[in-house]
C-alpha cells in the first residue's frame, strides 16, 4: 500500500494544488496531512476548503490549534527580533483572515493519528502521525536530534519494531531508522526551510516486514504564490522567503 504524507502547507495553495496533482499521477492509497495548514501566505481558507473537498485526514499543527482557539500566538520558536516580529504578524493576518467555519474544522483535528495500512486484525506496521512530536506539537524535532531522543519519542508514542512515526514542523524533510523504527519528517507543502523551494511530501510504500521512504520534491507555481503574498497585505519577506526556500 502507498501513502503520502503532506505537512505545513501554510496556506500556500498553489503548493498544495501542485502536491495533490502530483500524487493523483502516482498510484496513492491514501493522503494525510500532517498539520500547519494555515499561517504565512493568503489562502488559509481555501486550503481548508481543498482540503476538506478531498476528504484529506490529518492532525492539528500548532498554527491550526492556536488560531482555532485563538490564542495569543502561535507557539513558534524565534532566531531573532526580526523572525519573531514577521512570526506574530502572520500569526495576526492568519486570525483575522480564517473564517469561523474553517476555525471549527482546525479545531476539530486530533492531535495524533495512528494508521494500521494492513488492517486491526494484525499488529504492525503502525503509521503514527503527529505534527512536531508525540508530547508537543511545537516541538522542533530536527534530524540533529539523537537516537535517544528519538527512543524517548518512540516510547511515548507506544512505537514498536516496524512502526513508523512520522512528523513535520521543522519544513526540513528527513529520515532515520532506529532500532527498527522508521522516523521521517515530511519536509513542507508550502514553506519549505532547506534551501529548495520546490514543494515536498513524502511517499511511504508499506510492504512485508517493510516501509520504503521516498521524498519528493514538486514544482509549482511559485510567480502566483509570491504574488498572492504581496498583494495580500502579508509582509513581503513572505514572498522572498518562498523563493530562496528559507
């Protein structure tokens, strides 16, 4: 069985548009998105509304739990002033441009989904999703992290030999295996931070005894998206920001 993992969309629809035509091309089961649908670019509505359309399952992200409640802000982590001051003006646009229906839908998102591809009747493979980590969703789970961190997440989730837990939040996409447990971070839809602004998911392939890992990487209509950042009110950097995918 194929499924694909989309995260951190970022309202970013014509990221989302291109992902989604992408993966209708390759044979996929199913798609989950693994949360942040909303925040940073200008179409928190119409991702929902896409995403809805599509009957796409998920998690909630920090971005969606925050402005579903909303609460003073979106739980971010910051590197400087700078970061922080665009973080919270997002974070304000998000709140005042997010109908009332789509908060409810935010609102709605479980925490944590387990998926068993080869039914309940039989043990493994789990696929856990969550967005940052199994305790938190904004914690920063990077690929710098140790195995031991890496167990503690396992633990806490209840992850098991052959289980795979997968995560977004941090828009860098990675993968690991420790002590047969599968890792992966699903990178970003619409915001990615590693230098690629191309948009990303991942593929996960179940087999026997067995989950491949593929990450991939779309093109999409950056000139539009860019321009809808601008044209929105949004700070600018937004749109700068896509390009160098930073």
């Amino acid at each position: 069985m194929r499924l694909a993992l989309i995260s951190d969309i970022h309202a970013n629809l014509p990221a989302l548009e291109a992902v989604l035509a992408d993966i209708a091309g390759r044979s996929v089961s199913t798609t989950y998105h693994i949360g942040d649908l909303v925040g940073y670019a200008p179409w928190p509505d119409e991702t929902v509304a896409l995403l809805r359309e599509r009957e796409i399952a998920g998690v909630a992200g920090n971005y969606d739990s925050t402005v579903a409640t909303d609460a003073d802000h979106c739980g971010c982590s910051y590197e400087d002033p700078r970061q922080e001051a665009l973080s919270h003006a997002s974070y304000a646009w998000t709140r005042a441009h997010t109908s009332a229906e789509s908060k409810r839908y935010l609102a709605s998102l479980p925490f944590r989904l387990d998926i068993r591809p080869g039914g309940g009747h039989v043990a493994a493979p789990s696929i856990i999703l969550v967005h940052g980590s199994p305790v938190l969703n904004t914690v920063y789970w990077t690929a710098d992290r140790p195995d031991d961190f890496c167990r503690k997440m396992a633990a806490v989730a209840g992850a098991r030999d052959g289980d795979v837990l997968a995560f977004g939040h941090t828009h860098e996409p990675w993968s690991r295996t420790v002590d047969g447990i599968r890792f992966v971070n699903t990178g970003s839809v619409g915001r990615p931070k590693d230098g690629d602004w191309r948009a990303g998911y991942v593929l996960l392939e179940t087999r026997e005894g067995d989950v491949a890992v593929d990450i991939v990487r779309v093109e999409y209509d950056l000139a539009a998206a860019m321009e809808g950042v601008r044209a929105s009110g949004l700070p600018d950097e937004f749109a700068e920001q896509l390009r160098t995918g930073s």
